[in-house]
C-alpha cells in the first residue's frame, strides 16, 4: 500500500475492527462471524463523496451508548472512505442518488479483501423509499443510528429502531423506508455473489 493510501488503510481497519466488535456483542448469528479475515487492508482506495453525505453528522448523536463509538468514527472517516452507489437514475430517479450511498469495508470492493463476505455501511437521506429488491447472498443489517421502517417478504413495514438485527434470508425481497430522520446501518453479506447488482422486485 503507498504510503498516500496509508491512512486511509488505517481508517478502514480501524472501523473494520470497531464493527466486529459491535457485532460479537451482539446476538448476531454465529455464521456471520466464522468467515471473517484478518483485518488488515490491502487494496488501494480513492475517496469518493456523495450528496447524502450531508446528513451524516446529525446522526452522531443520535443513538445508543454501545453504538455511539462507532458511529461517531464512520462520521469522522468519511472523507476518507470510498461512497459508491449501486444503481442509476433510470433504476430509481435522480432524487434517489442525492439521499442514497454506501461504502464497502470488507469484501470484493473494500479495502480489506474477502471471497466469503461483505461488509460495510449504508447512509439513507430523509424521506426515502428504497424499493423491494431481492439478492443471492444472505444479509443481515444493524441500525447504527436514525429510524427508518423496513419491509421483509410479505411482511408490512415496520419502524426498527437503533441496534436492531435485521436478517434477510437468500431472495427474501426487502425494502426501507426513512421519514423525517435519515438511518445509517451496518451491512453484512455472506454467501453468493458478493458484488452482484440486487434484483429490483417494485421500482418506485
């Protein structure tokens, strides 16, 4: 690693290490654990900005105690993290890319390479729907901070608050749903296509 992407490496595993701790203190299932690897970043990163950005910081205090470390650290490296969005205008609209992003920790895109899993953070603006849609991998989500309600199957949404475990099974279509307060949740794949595009099951 250059030593210009040095710090941004440390950035990486410093949040990679917070968030394996959060997640053994947690009742998250044991196979979400077993595959990790060694926590040390080998690829080189560009930091990239996205519109939703902004409404991070509002959210660094407003969450649990056994959150609250984590989440002020994801705030603080930011600027120095890779925030990429999936999909396109023509999948969502526009207005969605300004409130939508996501950085990769773990995984085939992260700084810290892995075959076995992904891990990293979403950021969801206000007022957002983020429509049904279904991947292979299994996932789980924790909320770090803000509320949203999220839809799994043919269940109805439901408000999940901070430190919720949310699980979704292989092709369980999921969806979000933020109101006034935006939400940033940690995400973990396992399984499948670790960089597939999910199946879109009800455009807005």
């Amino acid at each position: 690693m250059a030593e210009l992407n040095r710090a941004g490496a440390e950035v990486s595993e410093r949040l990679a290490r917070l968030v394996l701790d959060l997640l053994m203190a947690m009742a998250v299932p044991e196979r979400f654990l077993n595959d990790w690897p060694a926590l040390n970043a080998t690829r080189r990163g560009t930091p990239q900005q996205l519109p939703v950005l902004a409404w991070l910081d509002e959210l660094a205090d407003r969450t649990s105690p056994i959150l609250a470390p984590l989440l002020k650290e994801i705030s603080r490296a930011a600027p120095k993290l890779e925030w990429r969005q999936t999909y396109k205008a023509e999948d969502f609209g526009p207005e969605f890319l300004n409130r939508y992003g996501w950085t990769e920790l773990i995984g085939l895109r992260g700084p810290i390479a892995s075959t076995k899993i992904a891990c990293g953070i979403l950021l969801l603006g206000p007022e957002l729907l983020y429509p049904a849609h279904a991947h292979e991998a299994e996932e789980i989500y924790v909320c770090l901070g803000g509320a949203a309600a999220w839809m799994r199957g043919d269940e109805p949404f439901t408000s999940q608050p901070p430190g919720t475990i949310i699980h979704h099974p292989s092709w369980m279509p999921h969806a979000m749903r933020t109101s006034s307060k935006p939400l940033v949740a940690l995400y973990v794949w396992r399984g499948g296509d670790l960089a597939a595009k999910s199946k879109i099951i009800a455009p807005s």
